[in-house]
C-alpha cells in the first residue's frame, strides 16, 4: 500500500472513532492472540473455519484473531446498561482470491444489552455516517432476518431445503427460486413470496409499501415493525436518502436474528461495512439482552479512489515577498479551523485542493 492510501486508511479510522466517541462509545482493545478454543466453539459463527494457530509457551493452543465481537462477548460486561465499545483492530482471515492468509483492518462498534429500538437506530444511523465519511454517494442495504425466516417457517421445510432458499435469494436467483418449487423443495407460494422479496429494492417508503402484502405471520409482523421505525428514525435524522431495503441481504439464521444492513461505496462491488443484530450469539455466550454492531473493512479503501490521496483543504501558496512567519501564521490559523494545508512555492501538477490563498505579491484568494 503507498504513503497515500495508508494515510487515508489512517484518516479514516481517526475520523470514525471520533464520531463513535462523540456518541459515547468507549475504546475496547484486545490482544493480538486468543485462546484456540474460544473460537474452534464458536466456529459456525466465524466467516471461515480456517484459524492461525500457535502453541504459546506453556503449552496453550492459540489464534490469531479472526473476530473482535467474539473476544468482546467474552470479556464484557453485564448489568444495567448498555454495554457500547467501539475498536480499531486487525484480524487475520483467509483470502477469497488465493490460498493465503491475509490481515485485515477493521474499525467497528457494537451495542450490548437490553436493547430498543432507540439503540438500534443509533447503530443504524452510526453505520450511514460512517459510510459519509468515506463518500457522499454511500448505500446503506438494510434487511430483517425476521421476514425472510417468518416466510419459510410458513411450511416445514427441511435443513438442506432452507439453506438452498437463503443461497439463491442471496445471488437474486428468481429461477432457481423456483426450480425449488418445481423440484419440490419449496412450496410454490412461498417460492413465489421469496421471488418479489429478492426482486425487492428501494428506498423505504416505496419498499415498505411493496412489503406489507408479503407479510403473513407474527414474526413477520414484528420484524416489519421495526423496519417500520428504523427508517422513520432514519428520515427524521435526514439520513433516508441513501437508504434502501434489500431482502436479498439473507444470511445464516444460526448467526443474525434481526435487522442486517451493508454499505457499499462508488468503484466497489464488495461492501465496505457489515453488521446487524446477533441476539443468537451473545446468548449461547451466556449473556442475556441483545447485541448489534457493525464492522467497517479498511482494506477495502485501496481500491477505492474517490478523492485523490494528495488532496487537502487549502492550498497556500508564497514566494520571498512573503515573510515565514505570515506563512507560518496563516497555515496555523487554517489548521487551527479544522482544514487540510498545503505550503508550497508554486502549486504542485498531481495536488488536488479545494481553496487557494495566494499570499504572493499581486496574489489572492481563489
């Protein structure tokens, strides 16, 4: 990675952890090992089976972490309250494009507790503006896992029968959906159902609209709840906008039992932030209340170039009619006001800015 795009990675983590310390989420580090064993019991809550491993000195199995919300669950707190961290760690995961290990950064939250919908609206608007800050043009996704698993409890369906339905309402696939239903592994009506919710994407207030025919049974209803009050919240914040519900956002219900959400940015089919509600997973670590968080991958950045890496506020520009210490003065005064300065003679070819102050003899401000 160059100087440029380990700067903005940098940037970028100080900017979100300011913003989740201004919402009153507190530091949480972890060490770089676990033990072995906190993960190999909770395997099928991790996106791959495959862990680094050590034997430490005294003969202990250890990890290289391959998750942050496990080591939080673990050493959290319970008791009144909410439990709110936020952490800015690496993890360390096989590659999807090779066989190779790769070490990923990961800035992130997560909420614990007796949870609201006050709580998860908060997390939900921290995942959009962390997304702004990264690029105006941001996506948010949002799903619930309650209205496609209310849908397929409609009729019993075996295991191997679920899991087919979530992989393809995953790739959109309308007619394998309803190969299924012709093979007999789905009844045709749910079939039909889980068609119109792949297909379904828009802003909220169209797709909540399009939603509520589908909606067939209590579990339904209540998910459609709290959609129904995640977004209203959303709207009033001024954060709607580049808001869409996606049903096709259809994971492992071992692991999300609630809403789930990702964020995509301009340039980047992968997305850059994760997250959702894992009440499942907080209590098979022997904890009550509820858990929701979100997960932001910083590696993706390298390949993301919305802004050029050389870009700053405030170009100054001087020449020897100028003092050095106006110069000083003047870059001091701008940093000071929160912006990005320059100081340079003449105005590099490659530097992208979005002021000029020409302190030259005959020179202004632009």
């Amino acid at each position: 990675m160059d100087n440029g795009l380990l700067l903005k990675n940098e940037e970028t983590a100080f900017r979100l952890r300011r913003l989740y310390r201004s919402y009153g989420y507190r530091p949480y580090k972890m060490s770089k090992f676990e033990e072995y064993d906190l993960y190999v019991r909770n395997k099928s809550f991790l996106i791959s089976e495959n862990i680094l491993t050590f034997t430490d000195l005294d003969g202990k199995l250890m990890a290289l972490k391959p998750d942050v919300t496990l080591s939080i669950l673990k050493n959290g707190r319970g008791g009144p309250g909410l439990q709110k961290v936020y952490y800015n760690e690496n993890v360390y995961r096989p590659s999807a494009t090779d066989r190779s290990y790769r070490e990923i950064p990961q800035t992130g939250l997560e909420c614990i507790g007796r949870l609201d919908g006050v709580a998860e609206g908060e997390v939900l608007m921290l995942a959009a503006k962390s997304l702004a800050l990264i690029s105006g043009e941001y996506l948010l996704d949002v799903s619930h896992q309650g209205i496609v698993t209310g849908l397929l409890e409609e009729q019993p369906l075996d295991e191997q029968a679920r899991r087919q339905a979530l992989a393809v309402m995953g790739a959109k696939n309308v007619p394998a959906l309803r190969q299924l239903a012709a093979g007999g592994a789905l009844p045709r009506e749910t079939a039909e159902s889980l068609c119109r919710l792949a297909l379904l994407y828009d802003r909220p207030a169209p797709a909540l609209k399009e939603l509520r025919p589908l909606v067939k049974n209590e579990r339904m209803r209540t998910a459609l709840r709290e959609l129904e009050q995640l977004c209203a919240l959303m709207e009033q914040r001024g954060l709607s906008e580049n808001l869409r519900l996606d049903f096709s956002i259809a994971n492992d219900m071992n692991y999300y039992s609630g809403v789930i959400f990702r964020g995509f940015v301009p340039g980047l089919a992968a997305g850059v932030l994760a997250g959702g509600r894992y009440d499942h997973l907080l209590h098979r670590m022997g904890r009550e209340g509820g858990a929701i968080g979100f997960a932001v991958y910083l590696d993706q950045l390298e390949r993301f170039a919305a802004a050029p890496p050389g870009e700053v506020d405030v170009l100054v520009l001087y020449d020897d009619s100028v003092s050095a210490g106006r110069v000083a003065a003047e870059a001091d005064a701008l940093v000071a006001a929160g912006n990005t300065v320059r100081v340079e003679r003449a105005a590099p070819s490659d530097l992208g800015f979005g002021r000029l102050l020409d302190l030259r003899e005959g020179g202004g401000q632009g």
